[in-house]
C-alpha cells in the first residue's frame, strides 16, 4: 500500500491464496519467477518469511523448520539489476540499511522491521517513541479493530491463526504499516524517474 501511495502500479506474488490484497496479485512461489518477467517492473520489493528469525520462533524452537529464504532472495534481486528493498524483522539476514518503527511515523503501534535498500535512502525521522502505544500482542482488551488503526491498514480483516490455518499469511501480524514502504517508495520513485530519464 505504501508503494501505491508513493506512485507505484503495484503487482504482488505470493505462493498463498491473498484474497484480501488489494493490487494485482499472482499466485506462484516468487522463487521460481521468470527472471525476464522480473526484469518487466521498474523495482522490486520481497519481504521473505520472517518465521525463521522471528523472537517467537526463536521461544519455541521452531525456527530451524522454517525456510531461509533472504539470501536466495538477494541473489534473484541482483540477478534481476532492479533497485530492490529487502524487508525483514530484526535480527534477520537482511542488511539493516534502514530500521523503522511504527511510532516514527506518529502510529501507536511498537512494530520494527530491517530493510536492506540497493539504493540509497535518507532517512530523517524521529526516534521511536514508546510512551502511549497500542499492545496487539499483550494484556486484555485486544482487538483486530484496535489492530488495523494502530498500524492503519484498514483493509486487512483477519489477524493471528485464523487467518494462517486457512493458508493465509496476509495478516495483520505479518503486515507492515503503509508509512514505511511509503517513506521509501517516494525515495525510490525519485530513483526509478531518474534512471528512466537517463534511459531515455
């Protein structure tokens, strides 16, 4: 979504049926995409499954069964010689170029995701602040409601294992607020207008 508001035509692939993505989706595993289609956009974004380096997997030693996808992923990217962003938690494999927060961008949400950038990106924001927040993980009271404003994704009506059970991963667990792929798709648009003028 942040893509899309910072003027992107936005094309989505996942192995997973994402009913409620609101772009153009394909459904095929990314791994096996055909490089000259790849090649068709004018940048990438990939955002591996984060279950291998998450904190939870990591409690409940589990993370060994799933895939280590980052640096497979790398390797497509690079092959493809788009501009990509590389989007993970903390902790994963993914170079750390860019670390944000919810609460950067003014969210009462506590949510930190890496980014590894091919392209430079400038980033003045504020520091994380963690005085008045919405918890979706902890305490009573929860709800996907509270959920989808903290981090303002509207559009995504299902949170947790319900969703997963049912072989979606498009949750709100596993999203990440428009603001971020916003602050950097508006770097990056800038980036894919210069190199088309240049190309031109």
């Amino acid at each position: 979504m942040g893509y899309y508001q910072a003027g992107f035509d936005v094309v989505g692939v996942d192995k997973n049926p994402q009913p409620h993505y609101p772009f153009a989706f394909i459904q095929m595993d990314v791994m096996t995409i055909d490089q000259r289609f790849l090649r068709s956009f004018d940048a990438a974004h990939a955002s591996p499954p984060c279950q291998r380096y998450s904190v939870a997997s990591n409690f409940h030693g589990n993370s060994e069964s799933h895939p280590d996808l980052v640096d497979p992923t790398r390797a497509m990217l690079e092959a493809a010689g788009l501009p990509y962003v590389i989007e993970n938690v903390v902790g994963a494999p993914n170079r750390p170029d860019l670390t944000l927060c919810g609460t950067m961008f003014g969210l009462r949400i506590i949510k930190h995701r890496q980014f590894e950038c091919s392209f430079p990106v400038f980033a003045l924001l504020p520091s994380c602040d963690h005085a008045d927040v919405y918890d979706p993980w902890h305490g009573e009271g929860r709800t996907a409601d509270q959920f989808r404003a903290a981090q303002d994704t509207p559009w995504i009506p299902m949170a947790g294992g319900a969703s997963r059970k049912k072989g979606v991963t498009g949750d709100l667990f596993n999203a990440i607020p428009p603001a971020f792929t916003r602050f950097i798709g508006e770097q990056l648009a800038a980036l894919v207008e210069q190199r088309n003028r240049i190309a031109a």
